[in-house]
C-alpha cells in the first residue's frame, strides 16, 4: 500500500521506486523488502 502512494505523489519508475523503498526499510531498520518490479507491475494492473 505504501509502495502504490510513493509512485502516486513521484510518479517514479517501477525500478526506481523499488530501490527507494528498500532503502527506507533499510534505514528505518525494519527488515522488510520491496515486491519486485514484476509483482508491482501486476498489482498496479
């Protein structure tokens, strides 16, 4: 849900936004991941 707002309000590329988000969860030290380009792809359909 989170990744779907971020791409909403940068309108960043799917790659791009991936990256972002895992570097967030890294930072915030979650240990969480991003789905990958292709579940994203097919969620945003």
């Amino acid at each position: 849900m989170i990744t779907f707002m971020v791409k909403c309000i940068f309108s960043m590329p799917l790659r791009g936004l991936q990256g972002l988000m895992n570097f967030i969860f890294k930072l915030a030290q979650l240990a969480l991941l991003c789905l990958t380009v292709h579940a994203l792809a097919s969620k945003l359909k």
